[in-house]
C-alpha cells in the first residue's frame, strides 16, 4: 500500500486541495489493478481488462454490467428459498447451499466465455441467496429478540470485514505469474473454501438446542425455555402455518422495512464496487485508492458490532437505524457538495459506517416484530423481494462519464439513506403506537415482565405471535351444573366457558403487586354480566349461583373495590375462600374426581401450588388439620422465578430447587399423615399423588403424548394415571415438548411455555417425596370441590359409574347385573385364572345399565358407537373415570354388539387394548360375548319376574391338551324351553358357540387366555 497523499509527477507535495487523476501507465502487464470485491458476491470487482478476463471472454459494450445484474435478478427470483431453513434441518440445507456455492464460484475457473460466466453467475445468486439471508432467520431460532440483533450484527460486520482485506488479497493471488490466467486463479481460491465449508455445516451446525453437541443437558433446556420466551415454541418446527404468511403478507410493518432495506441496498451495493473508483478520482493512486478503502471498512466492521450490540442492550433499534442512516446520507453529502480531499475522504468513513450497520440493524428488526417461525420467514422474503431490488439501481448510477465527483450517484444515495431515515422513524412510530394500544388493552410494560416478559422486550416492538398475545391470561371459569337426582354424584356440567384473564398476571409486576387494572376490572365485569344472562337463560334460581375467589382476589390490593364493583354490576356477592379452605376445597374437587380417593393431594395454579393429604370414604372426605400448605411455586410464578435464578447463575438456580425441597418436605412432615393412608397404601403396595391445576395438567397431557399407547385414546385427563418412573421422566417429556412439529394435544403455547417451570417442580416434588409410587391426574378443582361440598354425604357416597350409568338402565337392570354376575367365575384349581380385581361389583352393575343405550343406533354403527362411548359419546363427559375403566367398559360393550369395525375403529379399538392387561383385554371379550347372549334373549331389556328364560352358572373342568392338564371354564346356559320359542333356542346356540371360540388360543390377548366350553341344558 503507497503513502497516503498525493504528488505531482516531479514528487512535490501538492498544497492545494485541486483534484488531479492519478497518472495511469500504458504497460497492460504493469497496470496497478482496483482491486475489490462485494461480500454478497463471488465476482472480482475490478475492472475487466485486468488480468486478462476482458480479453478472454470478449466482456465487450455492457457485459460486465449484466455479470453484475444477473447474479441480483437471481437473489430476487429466489427469495422465498429462505423458508427451505424451516422446512429442512437447518444443517443439511446450509451445506447444501454452501456446496452450491461453492460449486457455482469454483466453477467459474473454467468459463470459456460470457455466457457459461452469466450462467453460473445466475446459479451463485440462487445458491447465496438460499444461504445469506437465512442466516439470521436460522439464529432466530436459538436468540430471543433482544440477542438476536448483536448475533445477526457479528455475522453481517463479516462483510466490512472482508471488503477490508479483499483488495490486498486479491491483488495478492492476481499480481503472480501463475500458469492459470489470474481472474481464473482468484476465482478457484475464492470457491474452494466453500466445498470445505459445506462438510462442516453437515457436521456441526445444530439444527436446534436439542442436537447442539457442545451443550450440556442442561444448557438445552436452559435453550429452549429462552425459545419459549422468544415465540411460544420450544423448538423450530417444519411445518408452514399458511394463515401466518397472510398475515405477514397484509403487515405494514414487513413492507416498511423491506422500502427500507431497498433503499439502504441502493448504496450498499454500490459502496464497494464503486469506493475504489470514486477514491482514485479523488486523485490518488490506483493501488492508494485500494488501500485508502481499507480504513472506512474496518471502522463500518467496528460501528456495525458495536451498534448492533448497542441496539439489543437499549432495544431501541428504530432509533439506531435512524441515527445510522443520517449518519450515512450526511457522508453521501458530503461527497457529493464538497470539492476539498480531506472532506470527501471523511464523507466515505461517514457513508461506510452508516450503510453497513444499517443493514444489520434492518434484519434483526424484521425479526424482531414477527412473532412466529412462519411470519418470521415471510418476513425475511418480504424483505429479499423488495429490498434485493435496490441493487439494480445501485450499480447503474456510477457512470464513467459522471467522474471525478460522482454527483448524481452521490446524491441518489444520500435521498434513499434520507428516505431509510424517514421510514425508520415511521416504523418507530408506528411501533409506539401499536405498543400503546396493547398497553391500554393488556396493561403497561411492568405487569407484561410479571407475565413472564423481560421489561425491555417490547419497547418499540410488537409481536403478534403466541408468546406475546397469549401469555396474558389464565383464564376465569364458569359453568352450571346439574345437581339433581340421579346423576348428582357426578355434577354434569351443562354449560362452561372460560374468560382468557388472569388476575393474579394483571396485578404482579416487578416483584410487588399493584391493584387489578381497571380496564382488566371492566373485562371481568363484563363477562359476569353476560354470564348472568346465560344463567337466565338456563333457569338457575338465583340463589344457587355462587361466585367463588381464590388467592388471587383474595390478596389484591384493594380487593374490596374490586368485589364491590362486581355486586353493583351483577347483584352476587364475591365469596372469598380463605387459604385453609382453598385448599380444603381443591382436595375436595379431587375425591370429586375418582369413586375413591386416598393420598396426597396438589393443586397447581398460576402463582402457587398447595399440597395436603386426601381420604374419601362413604361419602366422607378427610384432609389435613393443618390444612394445605401454599408455596409461591405456581407454573407462572414459578417460571419467573427460574429465569431470575438462571440469569444470576447456577448458584441461585440451585438455591431456589433446594428452598423447594426443603420447603415441600417441611409442609411433608406437618400434614401429619393418618396411620389408616399409611396402611391402605401398604395393603395396596402403593402410595398415590392427585394432582389437578392447569399446570399439572399439561404436564399429563405430554405424558400422554409420550405414551407407549401412541396414538394415546383417551383425549380425557382426568383419571390418567402413571407409575413415578414415568412421571419423573422430565429429560423425556422436555424432548417431546421441543421435538413436536405439532401442537401437542390438551397443551396450549401457553401451558408448554410453563413445562420448564413444571419439570423442576416435578423433580423436587419427587425428591421430596419419596414415597409416591403412582399419579394420578384430576380435572377436579375449586369449583368442583365447592359443589361436592354441598351435596349430600349419601350422595358422595354413592358409585360415580353406577350413578353416571344409571339415565340408560333396562327396566330389569338388576336382574340382568345378577346375569352378568354369574358369567364370572371364581379362581381355577389349575393356573389360579380368575376375572381381574378391575371387574369390581360396581362395573358390572354399569355394565348391565349400558347394555342396552346403543340399541337404537343402526347394526352396522353399534359396535363403532359402543367403542367410543366412554371417549367421545354418552360417558364422554363423566369426570369420574379412570382411563382404565373408560377402556374395561368401552371394550365390552364394543364386544356386546359383535365387534364388527371399520378400519378406522379397529385401529382405536387396538389403541384401548393396549391400555389395559391382557387379562383385562380377554375377560373383556369373554363378558361382552355372555352380554350379546343376554341381549339377545332379553332384547327389551326386560327380564320377567315369574317366567324367566335363562340362567348361568360356571365352573372349572381339568382337561388335557397337549399332554398336559389344563384348566376349562365350563359355561352352563339353563333354558326354560317352556318359555323360550324356538327361534331364541337357535340364537342361543349361536351365540353359545361365539362364546366358546373366545376360549380358542388364537383369539388369546399376548399368551393370555382361558379355554371356555358352553353347555345348553
């Protein structure tokens, strides 16, 4: 590089500020070559008659121009490939395209003329816009938005960075005497790292948190909560959400930063292909000039790190790039007005390092303001279809003939930084505005940090996606249930809907609580009055409507203003239920849940969680004297708490988890636990956990999802139930949450942005607890505990499956139960074969009340109707069931109606199977055959008192098969043939011999099966 400063040919100091050209020498192989190259491109930007190229390929008229504008028609054609990082893993589509590249540009060596050079031109546009402005849409996935622009600025200040070096560089691979013509040369130095960069893209680059090799267990979940944070999504997802792109597609907000990319792309595209230029008509040099390039890049390198940095810290990128590119369009002034060297030569530092770090700021904007994977994609298309067009104007407005001072093409890109100044500020403000609205409707920036938001995450932004919108609210629920004779043990509820509002995120913020908002006030307002009239609408006297307050209204500040206004509005008074009986309740809802309960028992909600101890038994519920204890550990709560911990570090993070230990241990040894749970979880080798709360469950529902039984059958949580090992299996849970391409059924973004929340949670739940063996999910809460509260003890005390069963029993359901009844024999002398303990008393007697329910549906949909009936039809909405009987019962009454399925239900039908023993599976073939022989000699229902038709006995008969003894269940089928006509004789041998193929080995369930012989007599 020569000294900086100009000299006249007899090597005086020039004093004056005249601008003189540089002399040029004749000698072609003498000639001090511009060297200087766009990072965007694989094209040498130095002009053609170097090296040789002009020549070899006849770039004659305006070739070199269209080698230029080839390579950005393809960048625009192809933009929409940046959603390619979506729809692939991210690892193999990089390498893809940096194989691409590096093919194209490598492959440029060998072109023999200007058309082989424009087409390979046009396929390295393709190939680097599939790779260039995924970039940031692919950090997108591990950064939450106010990290996202410092990364997106370390990847785009690599191209000052570049254009620092690459004149030097490139004069240094051209100015050899190599046997390759020089441009082939630099173009194979160029294009071969490429191939090398490809193989350690397919290696190395993680598609998401969850395969990033240098992280720990930990820091993956640590990763995926921030992804959380970020979008509503633990991980990247595959799939296109088409409405997202509509969106996006009618968003003022993607069409202002892409007006503003354009205009920024006017002088960023033409910046490094024409400084070199512009410098040596400043009058130095050819080599100087290229050296004088040098300095301005290197600093645009600095500003770009620093700004970008700068912006995510004060989130305030509206303001930077404002600020940048007035900086920018001042430089472009200044070389356009002034004539002196010196202020001209500033005017390119000013213009260097307000155009590059603009750009970098514009992308992570656009990010920024979109909320999902999806509108971030179309986003960054958006931006490439409208912005990549500036390009063609910026490297057509320098004109030799406009030299030495480049006015027109100074002064166009000084109005489009000025126009980039201008949008910016509209964005802002539009931003602002937008922000404002949200605030008003939502509340303030404090209370959004107490629903789980960092207080700097929204300034000047708007997200639309899920994990903005939605993370406002628990939600306020209301329903009417029966309670009448004689389904009241089972509270059918009747109506229920739910009011996306959170009491306990409208008043928390910033570690204290201020009173509920008053907009949040009139929303609550609102929607009790409406609920009055839909209680109206129902018939409920008044005096059976009852509005219930929990922790929430019950410590908020001026909670008397509050309830007030809810009585000058509806007229019903605010009944506020005191911690003791909060929890009293919530374990009250959970015996609500089952036929029998007896453990311990945990209520998570959105700010804490209770835990006391449960018995129901005849209709008597027991809890803890004490009460429950309440930790400030709710899933929203206690989400917060863990991203506080986690930012100041592992020694908090530990600290928090060991106070919950000790915490739940602590509130463990109060509850004091009766000896009679002590010894009934003995004799039934087990000690149950009930857990209900939204929280708990979703984590339910990802277990289910996670199921052996996949696709999981039973779409119900309550009654789901686990062993611990798989309750505690948070590593797995976390990965189905983060692996999911789909919505998981029964969790909201909502509830699967709290699973990092609820797995500690889990984790010190079962340190603390030792000796849970089983859990058990409950729909129960507050609001059933509350009712269950008030019925009878007679009525607590009866069966929830006979009392749910009983609207469809037979006038003689009796006597058909005491059918049923005698088809179950005893234990075998043999292989001790015995009915299961599942086929209860209680479950035959529902049994014999179904029998007939389906009887109207047309034959050939019977079975099908019958085998969704505890899912889908008549018992869908029982809250009462475990999944176990759900699937006992729907089995056999599949069986009673023949079995007979379409493809679609033999599939729900093997499903069911699975999620019972093969015992229970064959004895439910066996007891839904003896059911189609009842039915079909009693098919009304009705079994007469005097003239009975049929009787069963059983018993066990030893048998040889094989060369060795085994046992035969022998049913006997008495016929009063005085009574019976001779067609339900026929139907009863049928039938018989439908019952004894049960028994035939090919029909047992997994090695389990009872020979069974029938006897008519």
């Amino acid at each position: 590089m020569g000294v900086c400063e100009k000299k006249d040919p007899s090597g005086n100091r020039l004093v004056n500020d005249d601008i003189h050209r540089a002399p040029i020498m004749d000698d072609p192989e003498k000639k001090q070559p511009v060297y200087d190259y766009d990072v965007e491109t694989a094209l040498p930007q130095f002009p053609p008659t170097i090296a040789g190229m002009e020549e070899d390929l006849n770039l004659t008229g305006n070739r070199y121009s269209w080698l230029l504008t080839i390579f950005y028609i393809a960048y625009v054609t192809f933009g929409f490939a940046a959603f390619m990082w979506k729809i692939m893993p991210p690892h193999q589509w990089a390498a893809i395209t940096a194989l691409s590249w590096g093919i194209a540009a490598t492959c440029q060596a060998a072109v023999q003329n200007w058309e082989g050079l424009m087409a390979l031109r046009f396929l390295l546009g393709m190939s680097e816009v599939a790779f260039g402005p995924g970039i940031p849409y692919l950090l997108s996935f591990f950064y939450r938005r106010r990290e996202l622009g410092f990364r997106c600025g370390l990847f785009f200040s690599t191209g000052p960075l570049a254009n620092t070096f690459a004149g030097a560089l490139a004069y240094g691979i051209t100015s050899g005497h190599s046997k390759l013509a020089n441009w082939r040369l630099l173009f194979l130095v160029e294009g071969c790292p490429s191939l090398l960069a490809a193989v350690l893209a397919w290696r190395f680059l993680p598609d998401s948190p969850s395969s990033a090799r240098f992280l720990t267990e930990e820091e993956k979940e640590v990763a995926r909560a921030r992804s959380l944070r970020q979008s509503g999504e633990r991980e990247r997802s595959s799939k296109i959400d088409w409405k997202d792109l509509a969106r996006t597609l009618l968003d003022a907000k993607a069409w202002i930063t892409a007006l503003m990319y354009f205009s920024c792309n006017v002088s960023f595209s033409s910046l490094p292909v024409f400084l070199p230029t512009v410098l040596k008509d400043m009058g130095f040099t050819s080599i100087n000039a290229q050296g004088l390039t040098a300095p301005p890049y290197f600093a645009s390198f600095l500003v770009t790190i620093a700004t970008t940095w700068m912006a995510d810290r004060l989130q305030q990128r509206g303001l930077t790039i404002t600020f940048l590119s007035l900086i920018g369009a001042v430089g472009y002034v200044l070389l356009t007005v002034c004539k002196s060297v010196g202020v001209r030569y500033a005017g390119v530092f000013l213009a260097a390092i307000g155009v590059f770090p603009s750009i970098a700021n514009i992308l992570p904007w656009v990010l920024n303001n979109q909320g999902s994977d999806s509108r971030r994609g179309m986003g960054i298309v958006i931006l490439n279809l409208i912005g990549q067009c500036g390009p063609f104007l910026g490297t057509n407005i320098f004109p030799a003939s406009d030299g030495p001072h480049y006015i027109r093409g100074q002064s166009i890109c000084a109005a489009f930084m000025f126009l980039t100044t201008a949008l910016a500020l509209a964005l802002r403000t539009l931003l602002v505005r937008e922000n404002r609205r949200l605030d008003k409707q939502h509340g303030t920036q404090a209370e959004r940090e107490a629903w789980g938001w960092n207080k700097n995450d929204s300034i000047a932004e708007e997200n639309y996606g899920a994990g903005f919108r939605f993370v406002l609210y628990n939600g306020i629920r209301f329903s009417i249930t029966d309670v009448s004779p004689p389904t009241a043990r089972t509270m059918p509820t009747v109506y229920q809907d739910r009011a996306a509002i959170s009491l306990y995120d409208a008043q928390f913020s910033a570690g204290s609580r201020r009173p509920i908002p008053p907009d949040i006030i009139d929303q609550v307002v609102d929607r009790l009055v409406g609920f009055q009239i839909t209680c109206d609408d129902f018939g409920v006297p008044a005096e059976n409507i009852s509005v219930l307050a929990t922790e929430a209204t019950r410590t908020a500040p001026k909670s008397e203003e509050f309830r007030a206004r809810i009585k000058d509005r509806t007229g019903w008074e605010v009944r506020l239920l005191s911690k003791e009986d909060e929890g009293r309740i919530g374990a009250l809802g959970i015996a609500s849940s089952a036929s029998s309960v007896a453990g311990i028992a945990m209520d998570l909600g959105g700010g804490s969680t209770q835990i006391t101890w449960v018995v129901e038994k005849d209709g008597v519920v027991t809890t803890s004297p004490k009460g429950s204890f309440s930790f400030p550990y709710g899933a929203a709560a206690l989400t917060k708490r863990l991203e506080q911990a986690k930012g100041e570090g592992k020694k908090a993070e530990k600290a928090l988890k060991e106070e919950m230990i000790r915490n739940f241990q602590d509130a463990y040894q109060a509850l004091e636990i009766p000896e009679i749970l002590s010894k009934t979880a003995k004799a039934l080798g087990r000690f149950d956990l009930y857990l209900c709360g939204g929280g708990f469950r979703g984590w339910g529902y990802v277990l289910m999802k996670q199921s052996k039984v996949d696709p999981y059958p039973i779409p119900i949580i309550n009654g789901f139930r686990v062993r611990r090992g798989d309750f505690h299996d948070t590593v797995s849970v976390l990965d189905v949450v983060s692996d999911s391409d789909e919505r998981i059924f029964g969790v909201s973004k909502r509830r699967a942005s709290q699973i990092p929340a609820v797995a500690v949670l889990v984790n010190v739940i079962m340190d603390a607890l030792p000796d849970i063996t089983h859990i058990q999910f409950s729909q129960g809460g507050v609001r059933e505990g509350f009712l269950f509260d008030r019925i009878p003890q007679e009525v607590r005390a009866q069966d929830p499956l006979l009392a749910a069963s009983l609207p469809y029993a037979s006038p003689s359901s009796d006597a058909i139960r005491e059918l049923l009844a005698s088809a179950l024999p005893t234990s075998s002398p043999i292989a001790s074969c015995h009915t299961p303990a599942t086929f209860s008393p209680q479950l035959v007697g529902a049994l014999a009340n179904l029998l007939f329910a389906h009887s109207r549906v047309p034959r050939e949909s019977r079975s099908a109707v019958a085998l969704h009936s505890t899912t889908t039809g008549i018992l869908a909405s029982v809250n009462t069931l475990s999944h176990a009987v759900r699937a006992l019962i729907a089995l056999i009454l599949c069986e009673r109606w023949a079995g007979d399925l379409a493809p679609t239900d033999q599939t729900f039908h093997r499903q069911l199977i699975r999620c019972v023993s093969a015992q229970e599976a064959w004895w439910c073939q066996y007891l839904g055959r003896v059911a189609t022989l009842i039915g079909d000699m009693h098919p009304a229902g009705r079994v007469p008192e005097t003239n009975w038709r049929i009787r069963l006995e059983t018993g066990w008969e030893s048998i040889v098969k094989k060369n060795e003894r085994c046992d035969l269940l022998r049913l006997k089928v008495k016929c009063n043939q005085d009574v019976a006509a001779p067609v339900l004789l026929d139907s009863l041998q049928e039938m018989a011999e439908k019952v004894e193929k049960v028994g035939k080995r090919k029909n047992w369930i997994k090695d389990y099966g009872v020979r069974v012989g029938v006897t008519i007599c």
